[in-house]
C-alpha cells in the first residue's frame, strides 16, 4: 500500500524539526510502515533540505515542492501556483500512490485536484476546524468565507472527513451539505507509557503551547502575580517578547523556550499540575499527553476540553469568570491523595481512548476500506 501525505500547506519538515514536533508528527507513518508495510510519501512545502529529516526513516519519502517550483515568497502568487502542484506529482514526477491524506484541512483543494486528476480516494483529515478558528480569532469577513467554503467543497469531494472532537464533528453535520457517512471522528493519538509513573513530582504549574492570543497567558501572568505560585512555561509564538515584558517584575513565572516533543513528554513527567487557560481549543495534544504523563489537567471549561475531562475524576475543569483559580491550585496542591488519584484516572482515560497503539489499527482501517472501495 502507498500512502501519499499533504502536510500543512506552508509547512516543511524543516518546520517540525526547528518546532521540535518532527519526531511526533512522523511517529504515526513510521510505526504504521513497520506493522503494515505502508510506504508513505509526505507532500512537503519546503526545499531539497527536508530530504535530510528522512534518513532514519525507511517506510517514509519526501517531495519537496521547492525542489521542483521557485519559491516566490509572496504568499498569493504562491497559493495560485500551488494548482500547479498536483500535476507535478501526477505528470513529472509521475507518483504511484493508492491513497491521498491531508495532515490538516489547509492546502486541501491541492489534494482535491490531484483527487480528480489520478481517480484516487481522498482522506482529509483535520485537527481543528479552520472556520471556527477564524470566527475565534476574528479574522476578516472574506478570509472566514473562504475558510467555510474550503470545509465545504472538502466535504464534498473527499471519501472520508475526519475531526477530532465531538464538538466539531457536531457543528459540520448541522452546518454543511455532504453525504453524512463520509465524517469520521478520530480523536488524537499521544504516546502513553506501559505503566502509570509514581515519581515525585514538582509543586511548579507547567504549561506548554503556543505563545498566541489564544492561549491567555497574560490572564495567568496577573493570576499569578502576587501568589506563591510557580509557572514554567514551554513554547514560543509571536506573543514571547511582549509576555516576557509582562512578566518582567513577576519572579514566580519561568519562560523555558521551546524544547523537541521527546524531551517534552518526560517534562510533563516531572509535574504535578498542568495548567491550561485557551479560549479555545481542538482536540488538545497538550492536554493529552499531560494526562497520559499522570499530571492533574486544569483548563478552561470549554466545549472541547469537556469532551477530553471528566471534571472532579481525571482533571479539574474551571471558569475563568469566576476567579478562582489560584484557590482551585493551591487546594489541589494541599490534597496529595485526591492528586493522585486524579492523575491515576487520567492516564487510565487516555491509555484507553487515545493511545497511539489503540489508533493504529482504525486508521490502517480507514486506509484499507477506502482503497477497497
């Protein structure tokens, strides 16, 4: 079986690497190459560097559309010559492959072109939903109706659409015109240790993500402010400089950079609480692999983080509205038996629903039913 991949429109494996998400984002394709003899082609948007990513990995290609196209750095001229793309691979390159997959929804009218072009299945897949974001985010009028028309042709012409939580896979079925057997939910996948970890671990509040709007931080810099509380805080965004800057006069609040996923997963090994304050959300890694490391989640309640925590029973959900925050930390902290017991109910929860050995088989499944077809 051939598998051809389309990452991220805009993104290179040299974009993982340098966000220490390489060794994550490949996991899946490696360890499915192995158990099911797939060969994987990733669809890539940097230059002939990203081959060097693959060295390690015998089951996994790379095109690098750079390679092939001059990369103009002028955003629009370079989405209108992506059409070119799928003739690349269909006539130059001359691709064999049995399947296409994106890795999100944006950059998905490429994968829909060469869909029409090599009569092949489509499998798009998506962690969040990219018009919702933009709603969130405020994003320009013609940017969400592009976003929403993309969702909808995507609908339209793929074999399978598959999100990630409950929420979005409810919103599509109301809000889109499709056949309703083409969506899927799958929930995301994280690594999780044989056994639950009994280590002691640090009364410092951890959190990891994205330094946007998104995530509050600056809600947690006043939080913490004027408390005996301690924060690390892992990961880089284009908010770094100005919450730096917030947070110069505060001693109780670590900015620790950006690390690799490796390293990250036996970080969250080494704490108690994982704290998480976004205004919205996916179907959040972060939060599930905190779970699976035995930390006590605490986010915002939220509708997507409901699906993900069972509040009071593997992680405690909190409004922001209510002020409480640091009271809701420091009585968990004082509690070590009802920490634990937390901890212990949230690794259980995700080494049952979300581990990656669970996910294997249901999207080697999804692969072969729609190849069969």
């Amino acid at each position: 079986m051939n598998v051809l991949i389309f990452l991220t429109y805009g993104i290179s494996l040299k974009n993982w690497h340098e966000s220490g998400l390489l060794s994550r984002e490949l996991e899946l394709y490696n360890v499915m190459s192995k158990k099911y003899n797939i060969e994987f082609t990733l669809v890539s948007y940097g230059d002939i560097q990203d081959r060097k990513f693959l060295t390690e990995f015998d089951g996994i290609n790379v095109i690098p559309v750079y390679e092939y196209l001059k990369k103009r750095n002028l955003k629009y001229i370079d989405i209108l010559k992506s059409t070119y793309i799928p003739f690349l691979i269909k006539f130059k390159i001359k691709l064999k492959f049995d399947l296409i997959k994106t890795n999100q929804l944006w950059g998905a009218w490429i994968a829909i072109a060469l869909k029409l072009i090599s009569f092949k299945p489509l499998f798009i897949r998506t962690g969040y939903d990219i018009y919702k974001f933009s709603v969130n985010e405020r994003k320009p009028i013609y940017k969400r109706y592009f976003y929403y028309l993309l969702t909808q042709v995507g609908l339209i012409f793929c074999n399978l659409y598959s999100v990630t939580s409950k929420n979005d896979f409810d919103f599509i079925k109301k809000h889109y015109l499709f056949r309703k057997s083409k969506l899927a939910l799958r929930p995301n996948w994280v690594k999780v240790d044989e056994q639950f970890s009994e280590k002691a671990r640090k009364n410092n509040i951890l959190m990891v993500g994205r330094l946007e709007k998104q995530k509050n931080i600056d809600f947690v810099i006043e939080k913490v402010r004027n408390s005996d509380l301690f924060i690390d805080i892992y990961g880089e965004g284009s908010l770094s400089e100005q919450l730096k800057k917030e947070a110069f006069d505060v001693n109780n609040i670590s900015f620790m950079g950006r690390v690799d996923n490796s390293e990250l997963l036996e970080t969250y090994k080494q704490y108690k609480i994982y704290l998480s304050v976004s205004d919205y959300e996916g179907n959040s890694k972060t939060i599930l692999e905190a779970m699976a490391a035995g930390c006590v989640v605490i986010a915002n309640n939220i509708p997507n983080n409901i699906e993900i925590i069972d509040n009071n029973i593997n992680g405690i959900l909190f409004e922001k509205e209510k002020d409480n925050l640091i009271e809701i930390i420091k009585n968990l902290l004082s509690k070590p038996e009802q920490c634990h017991n937390i901890s212990l109910n949230a690794f259980r929860k995700i080494e049952r629903n979300n581990s990656l050995k669970n996910f294997l088989d249901k999207e080697y499944n999804d692969y072969s039913n729609l190849i069969n077809y």
